[in-house]
C-alpha cells in the first residue's frame, strides 16, 4: 500500500491536469485505515513496551526498596544489578560477559528491569523527585548534576530558582520529570549524559577524537568499564544500546514511538540512573580530573524568517502528513513552539519529521519501516542524501518531494553550512539556552509547510522558502565577497602599476607569452559567459574603455536540488564545494601579495639606511609581476562562473586545474616565485578546451 504522502501528491496532480480523483481518494482511504499504528518491530516491542497487564510484568522483584535504593536515595548498584542479572542466567564461574555474548541475554534482563520500573522505580522517583519541595530535591540531588557538562549561562527554571550553570541541566530534566514531559525530559537528558560519558573517558584518560563519539561506541570502550564495572555496562548497553536491546535512546530520536508506547518508567530510571553514577566514588574523581567545558552556541546562525499563525489542533488532525498515531505528539511539538518552548519544541519535531520522511523513502525504495534488532536504522541524513549507500541509484524521495520543502529539510538538517541543530541536540554539545529562534522558526515553518501542502483545507497561506545554507547560496556569498576584495587589490596594488610600469621589464617573472596567453583567455572566457548568460563576467580586469554594466549576477539562477550537482565522479555536489574553495583561495592569495610587499616594503627602507639596495631589486622584480597575477587571479575567477553555468556537466578537470593554481600560488609568493609553468599552462589548457 501506498503511503498517504505519496498518495496526497498524486492527488494534487490529477486536480491540476483535470483528470477525475475518485480512484485517488479511495485509495487515500484505504490507507488512511491501514497507517501503521505502531514502527516497532514484533521483537523491538516485546524489548521496549511496559503493560502493566502483561503477564511477565505483573509480579514485583524480591525485596523492597530497601534493598534496591541506599538512605541517601540512590541505587544500590550490588542488590539492583543483581536483581537484573538474575533473568540473564549468567553463572558464578564466567568472569565476564562479552560484549558478543551479552546482546543474547538482553530479552531476558529486559524482563526483569521492566518489573523493576514499574512495581519499584517509578513510585520510588515520584517520592523523591516530584512530592517534595522543590528546595528539597535541589538539596538532595542537586549535586547529581556536576556529571553534566556545563551551560553557558544560569539558566531560568522558576520551579529551581537556585539552578547553576553548573548542575542546571539536571535540574532542568527533574523540571521536565514534574511536568510530565518524560519523553522531552528522556531526549535531553540521555544526549547530555552521552557527552557526560565521553568527557569521563577524555579527562582520566586524556582520550581524543577528531571526530564525535556515539555512545555504542564508547558503551564497549574498556575504559569506560574501569570506571564503572562490568555489570552498569551491561545495565548501561541494555537500555541504551546496541540495536539488539532496548535502545531506548535511537527509538526516540528517531522518531518510532507513537503517541502511547513510550513510558514514563523509562524517564525515571534515566533520572535515577544519572544521579545514583555520579555519586560513585571513581566517577567522582574522574570529574575531578577533566576541566567540564561548557556547551556550544549557536548565534552565528541567527537569520531571521516569518512563521505565520496557525492552530496546531485543526492543522495537525487535517493532514495527511502526519500518521494518526502520532498526531498527539506533532499537536505538543506545535503548541510547545507557541508557548515560547523552542528547545523542547525541536526535540520533538525532529524525531518526528525524520520517521515521516523516513517512512516514505522506504516505500519508495522497498526498505523496511520499522525499527528492528537485527539491522542499522535509516537516519535523517540518509533520508536527505541525493544518493543512497544502501541502495543502488538515486534517492527518489527526492523526484517525489517538493523542491520548496526539500530546500528547507536540507537548510534544517543536512547542509554543511548550516546549523545542523539536530545533531547537535542528539549528542548534547549544544547549550539549549544558546539555540537561535530563528533556527527553530526555520524547523517549524517546514513542519507548517509539509502540514499545510498535504491536506484538502486551507490553515495558513501557501508558504514559499529561499534556501539561506544551500551550497549554490553560500558559493554566490563567496563570489561577491572575493569579487570586492579583488577590488580592493585592484585600487591599492594594481592601478598605479598599470600605468607607471610594464611587467615585461628583465626583472619580470612571469613569462610574456603567458601574460598574452591569459589576456586572450580573459576575452574568450567573457565571450562564454556572454554565450550562456547573455551577461558579461562579474569580474573586470579593468582595461576596457567603456563601463559595462550588465554583468552576470549568480542570484538570478534558480537554486536546484543536489541530484542535479552529481560531476562526473558521482560526488554530490563537489563541483559546488571545488568552486567555493577557488574562491577562497584568491582571497589568501591576494592577502599574501599584501603581506609580502608591505614586509620588503620596510626591508627596503631599513636596507636604505645602511646604503644597500637588495631588497629593492626583489620589491622590483616582486611588483613587476603584479598586473601579470591580478590577470590570471581574474582569469580564475572567471573560470569559476564558467564552471557554474555548466555545473550540471562534466567539468571537473576544469575546477581541479583552477584550483591546483590557488593550492600553489601563496607557497611561490612567499618565496617570490611564479608558479611553475606546467601548473600555469595545464589550467590555461584546460579553460581554452573549455570555451572553445
């Protein structure tokens, strides 16, 4: 069966040709009723769901909360993992599970947790953390939050007045715990405990990363075993990862919870669990030993856009985009955004924005939905990629979305310039506080506009978006910036040398014949813009006798999906990337030309003193050359606008050439040089192949 969402679109088609509906519309039906009312998996369920009518989990473990929680209130670790072990089966006479071995006694120990949370843990939290004063839980367990890492600045949580930047996010998430916000209060928390873990591991062990550690990875480090033992390891990987436990983390941030399967146990042994780990005397020291650096701001990505009214209620219930068993989270994610909660407003809707798209690539592509235990998940990233790993050819959720609405997924999600919010959220290195409204005013008009372009009632005027983060865009920024600081060397540099000396002089570098070489290429390459554009370049190489005023201005070109940036290599849009790192490069280009002369320039005055000329002899010959470099840096700039009117073409060897000659030219500054003249002619070759 169809999903609902490609089905919306086939409707929206036949209106527009004329042709009659009906066929659409019952199918529509039918696959309303069909929705998935669940994206577990059978065994994933059997891991996950608490029932409190399932026969497995209606009898309580042994003992009373004397034997599993200490009198300060925290876990005791020996008699609790105990308990838990006791479903595994695991004997006296194995040292140690094994992290092959331990992923088949995890339906088990399952089983026993369950019974744990709901008979033991839950009435045990709500004593601790919700029917006291609010003084008394912060003098309690206000301490608990010295595990995470720092926020930028004191945070405001009128029920904890008394909050630091210190223990804030913990206090933050019992805020969360007495609201009943457990799955906002579980998404936060397990994602700054994973940083929590890491900054462990980095400060007792001085352990570094280039890149971020997820936390299955650092679940099966043996540090991290030495720090807390084998069996919270065990306890650790089962409630959070791998795919084959409970996993509890990856099902919410990815979205395959419907309204009613998450519970609220799960919210409250991550509470528990937080506190009863930081007071574990090694832990202790560990925290001690690494320097807890506060979390990251985003305000560099604080770009302003309109998000129009709307009533979450009738929006959410009237569309086809959103399945029926989840509208009672998109209508929270909505109002929360309303309110003025955009933290916990992103938590939600990105999850849910990830398994709705999620959902309909798999039908395109013939993949599984559901969450399952024996393979990796689908991620947003995937979802957003013009080309798929796990698939041969292109992804076809793209020829089935909205160009408007993908722009805006990717500018949210994926784009490399942009603020990637999600990722930083997930993986807790973000200081909540410090999110840009407008980066979260960005997520929500996405949502509004999926919501509203997928069903048959108007809620809000057609929403339209002009993607900010898109590589096109960002190149088009870096072309009027090096344009300008091309300008700048132009009038402070080039102009006087134009008209007081010729660079053929004996001191000149740079070969004449190459010289005329790029003053015919220049002409050419403007004749080739004016050919694809009916504009002439951007870039002047100021001898022309006349002003010419229409002149190629990229914004003009419409923004296209990255399907259509693939080169020749099939990497998606690195022409794009290759064209971006040109521009760059003349600018550092440019700057050492500055550095340089104004460096032999104070040479020369102190060479004149003692009645030496050296250094004036290479300013000479140095200057000598700068119209001939002012040319060719024009000349590559110009190629750069060449290679952007064909960058649905193969031209590849051009960008690589043109970029060989900005990796090299700061290098032959410094030491005076042209560059060598095989670099030179290659581009020179290339561009002349190129126009002609």
């Amino acid at each position: 069966m169809k999903d609902v969402f490609l089905i919306a679109q086939k409707i929206d088609q036949a209106r527009e040709d004329g042709r009659d509906i009906s066929q659409y519309e019952t199918l529509m039906g039918q696959s309303l009723q069909q929705e998935m009312n669940t994206y577990l998996s059978p065994l994933v369920r059997k891991l996950v769901i608490i029932d409190a009518s399932d026969e497995q989990l209606t009898k309580p473990l042994q003992g009373n909360d004397e034997h599993f929680f200490d009198e300060f209130g925290f876990l005791n670790w020996s008699m609790f993992t105990k308990q838990i072990m006791t479903g595994t089966q695991v004997i006296d006479d194995i040292p140690e599970v094994s992290y092959k071995l331990d992923i088949h006694l995890f339906p088990s120990a399952s089983v026993y947790l369950k019974r744990f949370i709901l008979h033991h843990l839950v009435p045990f939290v709500k004593k601790q953390f919700v029917d006291p004063e609010p003084k008394d839980v912060t003098m309690a367990y206000g301490s608990c939050g010295l595990i995470f890492p720092r926020l930028l600045q004191s945070p405001n949580i009128p029920e904890f007045e008394d909050a630091s930047v210190e223990n804030g996010i913990f206090m933050e998430l019992v805020s969360l715990y007495r609201r009943g916000l457990y799955q906002i209060c579980f998404s936060v928390g397990i994602s700054y405990f994973e940083k929590s873990l890491w900054s462990m591991l980095s400060g007792r062990f001085n352990m570094k990363s280039t890149r971020p550690v997820k936390i299955n990875e650092i679940l099966i480090m043996s540090e991290l075993k030495e720090i807390l033992g084998q069996d919270i390891i065990f306890f650790l990987r089962l409630i959070i990862g791998p795919i084959q436990g409970m996993n509890i983390r990856n099902l919410l941030w990815h979205g395959f919870f419907s309204d009613d399967e998450f519970h609220q146990g799960y919210t409250s042994l991550l509470l528990m669990l937080v506190a009863s780990i930081s007071k574990i005397k090694i832990v202790q020291e560990s925290i001690k030993n690494f320097t807890n650096r506060p979390l990251q701001s985003g305000a560099r990505f604080d770009v302003p856009i309109c998000v129009p009214n709307y009533n979450a209620d009738s929006l959410v219930s009237d569309s086809y985009f959103v399945p029926a068993s989840q509208r009672r989270l998109w209508k929270q994610g909505l109002d929360l955004y309303q309110n003025g909660f955009f933290f916990y407003s992103s938590v939600l809707l990105f999850p849910l924005l990830e398994l709705k798209h999620k959902k309909a690539l798999c039908i395109l592509q013939l993949k599984i939905t559901s969450a399952e235990t024996e393979c990796c998940y689908i991620t947003f990233e995937d979802v957003l990629s013009p080309q798929l790993e796990y698939a041969s050819g292109r992804n076809l959720l793209f020829d089935n979305l909205d160009p408007n609405i993908l722009f805006a997924l990717l500018d949210v999600v994926a784009w490399s310039d942009g603020p990637r919010i999600r990722d930083k959220l997930s993986h807790g290195i973000m200081d909540p506080q410090c999110i840009p409204k407008s980066v979260v005013d960005r997520l929500v008009v996405t949502c509004l506009m999926l919501l509203s372009r997928y069903t048959n009632k108007t809620h809000c005027d057609k929403l339209s978006y002009q993607p900010i983060y898109h590589p096109q865009v960002i190149l088009m920024s870096s072309v009027t910036q090096t344009r300008a600081t091309l300008e700048l060397f132009y009038e402070n540099f080039v102009k006087e040398l134009v008209y007081s000396r010729s660079d053929d002089t004996e001191n000149a570098i740079a070969p004449k014949q190459t010289k005329v070489q790029i003053m015919d290429l220049l002409s050419r390459a403007d004749n080739h813009i004016k050919n694809l554009s009916n504009k002439h370049s951007l870039f002047d190489d100021h001898l022309q006798d006349f002003v010419v005023t229409d002149r190629l201005d990229m914004s003009d070109i419409p923004v296209q999906v990255p399907l259509q940036y693939a080169d020749k290599l099939g990497n998606n849009i690195s022409t794009i990337q290759i064209l971006r790192k040109i521009c760059s490069g003349v600018v550092v280009i440019i700057d050492k030309v500055r550095e340089s002369i104004e460096k032999q320039k104070l040479r020369v005055v102190e060479e004149q003193k003692k009645g030496r000329s050296k250094n004036a002899i290479l300013l000479e010959k140095f200057t000598s050359n700068i119209h001939s470099l002012f040319l060719l840096l024009v000349l590559m700039m110009r190629s750069v606008e060449i290679s952007f009117l064909h960058v649905n073409e193969p031209y590849y060897e051009l960008c690589q050439s043109c970029k060989l000659v900005t990796d090299s030219l700061p290098v032959c500054i410094e030491r005076n040089n042209w560059p060598k003249p095989k670099t030179i002619q290659k581009f020179l070759c290339v561009l002349l192949n190129t126009i002609k």
